[in-house]
C-alpha cells in the first residue's frame, strides 16, 4: 500500500478529462477529516507555479495543519499569473466544501504542461464524486498513485512498516529532476505521533539525503512539492509517553527509507533512461566537499553518454571531479566501476576488462571515487542520457 497504509488516511481518484486519457486527479484526506501535523518542501524555482503559492500560503496560515491534498496531472498551472493561483485557491475551495473543513486546511500539487490556463471548471465539477469515492483500503491509494502520472510508466508507491508506526507514500516524476529541491510530486502520511515544526525538520533531512541527491536532467521544475502528514493515530511518541516520533527521531529512518525508495523509483523511470547510476565520492575534504563533486560527475553530460554506450571512460569522471570546485590532486585520486578499480593515482590501472564490461552492460551502475585527501563521503543518483529522453523533450511535453 502505499498513502493508506497508515491509519488515519482515505484516499480516492477520479476523471475531469485533464489528461487524454485515465483518471488525472487524485485526492488524500484524514479519515476523520481533521486537521493533522503538515510539513512541506517546495521548489527553488522562482517560477513556482500556482499551486506551491497557494500550499505555502495555506500551511503558513494553519501553522503547519491540514486536512487534505488534491493532486491534478495534465496541467501545472504554472505561469498562469493570477487566474492560476485563483484556480488552485478555487480548487481548494471546492474540496473543502465537500470534505466540510476549512479552505486553509486543502493543500495543492499540480503537474503537466507549463502556460496552459487550468481547466477548473471540469476539475471542480469532478471532485463531488471523487470525494465521495475516499476510502481507506490498497486499491484506493493504488488509484490515487496511478492518477498523478504524467510520463511516468510505473506507479510509485513504498511503504515503512515500524513495530509502532507506519510510513507510506506515493509519487510521480520521469523527467526534470534535479537537486534542490525535490522536484517531482511526493506525499507521504505517517500514523506517528510529531508536532508540525518537528515534522518539517525530519522532512528536511529525509529529503536532503535522498530526493535532493538524485538528478535526471538537471532540470527544476516550476511545481515540485514532498508533503507529509501526520495523523498520530498509532499513539506512538505522544506528548504523555514522551516516545517514538514526538520530536521526529523516531519518524526520521521510515520517512527516509520511503523518501530513499520512490527516489530510486523515479530514476529507474527516468524518462529514455536505459541505465541507473550512482557515484560515491570517498576520501573528500567534508560532506559538502565529498556531495559538490558527487554532483558535478552526476550532472555531466559526458559521464552520462558514456554510460548510455556502457563506456568506462573514467577520464570524463576524473575531469569533472577537478572541476567541481573542491580540493583535490589526481595523483590521490582513484576511480572505480562495480567495484573494480580502473584508475588508481590519477592514471590507468590494470584490471579485469571483460568483467567490468559485463557491468556496464548491466541496468544498475555505481560509480565509486575516492579523493584520498579526508573523511568526506557523499553521493547522488542519476541516470544516463539516451535518445529516447530527447525524443521525449524535443516537443512540448
């Protein structure tokens, strides 16, 4: 299962023809349609579409509480102006209505082509049966995942099962991720117990460790939001027991673990990816060193063609390590695939060629590098670039 795994959640989806075809909005709420514990991240983008105006607005006013969230795909309702934050407040409003809970307490994600004016009037007519439709059970969250894709080809769902808490969640995102935010859609819901300012800070760290070091294209997106709420009703980490997720410690390893697995989701989706990589960087100056050369041997465009063609060319990784702007000296450097090590002291090192052609050929890939200089270790997932990603882009998409 994935957001109805934990209790307290309902979950449903339904039609309004936003999408040519299949169910394009997707609705969560409290099973007992009460506020709860909200944290959320949005994007960086300054361009923020309608939506994450709109969210910020309604969580800042609430002090961190909400009730629901309605998701849209087909549509991003980015770069509208003002008719564009007037729908999403309108969507809000009419979802409220149905659930019988404030406006303020609705939050919005929405996802698809950029410029285009919502169409609110076949969402709004839409929401009085997909409302009515909220049930608790695996199919209907399975539903409520399957109506946010866009160029997704799998659903994404992962759940955390603890001994006192549950972490589920859901997710959509092929193309235009990049670090910094999350950039994609993401919500979560835990029956954990966490007050709204602990929550945000384990969102915060869960998602700084797992989607905000995975890059596709480099790309962030106008739209991106991770939400995730906290319904309490598993009793774990109450005020009176001072337990497990009061001050979200306890939350922290499942909302990573779910945060980690839809991460890994996306990039095996990522569109025309035909491989799934990660580098590891070892050896660095601190974290940030170790994390700022991960990112640039992620985001070039070289590494990435040459594990499109299963290439081992370790001199384009060695480049982009000494250019990312962190200490560093290729004679220390060594640079490994699978394991086996290729590059050892800034030059050519003897391996088994056969073997580690077998592991470039494969679909998963980690790239491991270690810059011998101090303890610093990071890494960042990504993906190679195809031609099937450009045929995707080359048009409106």
């Amino acid at each position: 299962m994935s957001v109805t795994a934990a209790r307290g959640f309902v979950a449903s989806a339904g039609r309004a023809g936003i999408k040519a075809s299949g169910d394009d909005i997707a609705l969560l709420a409290t099973a007992g349609r009460r506020p709860v514990p909200t944290a959320a991240t949005f994007t960086s983008n300054l361009a923020a579409a309608a939506p994450v105006l709109v969210s910020r607005e309604h969580l800042e006013s609430t002090g961190g509480m909400a009730s629901a969230v309605v998701l849209t795909s087909g549509n991003a309702n980015a770069a509208t102006g003002e008719r564009g934050v007037d729908d999403a407040r309108r969507l809000c409003r009419g979802v409220a209505h149905r659930l019988g809970v404030s406006e303020e307490e609705v939050l919005v994600c929405q996802t698809g082509l950029i410029g285009i004016p919502f169409p609110l009037d076949e969402a709004d007519a839409a929401i009085p049966a997909i409302a009515g439709a909220l049930g608790g059970s695996r199919s209907d969250g399975r539903l409520a995942a399957q109506a946010i894709m866009t160029t997704d080809t799998v659903v994404k769902e992962a759940v955390y099962e603890g001994d006192e808490f549950t972490v589920g969640g859901m997710a959509k995102g092929a193309a235009m991720l990049a670090p910094n935010m999350a950039t994609m859609l993401a919500v979560l819901t835990t029956d954990g117990v966490c007050e709204p300012g602990a929550l945000q800070d384990t969102l915060w760290r869960a998602v700084d460790r797992t989607f905000n070091r995975l890059s596709v294209d480099g790309c962030t997106s106008t739209n991106d939001t991770v939400i995730l709420m906290a319904s309490g009703e598993s009793g774990a980490g109450g005020p009176a027991e001072g337990g497990p997720g009061r001050d979200g410690e306890e939350l922290y390893p499942g909302v990573e673990k779910v945060c980690g697995s839809l991460a890994r989701m996306m990039a095996d989706d990522a569109e025309g990816a035909t491989k799934t990589a990660s580098v590891v960087v070892r050896g660095a100056e601190s974290e940030a060193a170790a994390l700022a050369a991960a990112r640039k041997v992620a985001e070039s465009q070289l590494v990435k063609c040459s594990l499109n063609g299963a290439d081992p060319y370790w001199g384009r990784v060695m480049s982009e390590l000494g250019s990312a702007g962190v200490p560093f000296d290729p004679s220390l450097v060594s640079i490994s695939y699978g394991g086996v090590v290729v590059c050892r002291g800034g030059v050519a090192a003897e391996h088994d060629t056969v073997r580690v052609e077998g592991y470039m050929a494969g679909q998963h890939i980690e790239i491991g590098c270690d810059l011998a200089i101090g303890t610093g270790e990071a890494g960042m997932l990504f993906t190679d670039l195809g031609h099937g990603y450009i045929d995707e882009n080359r048009t409106t998409s």
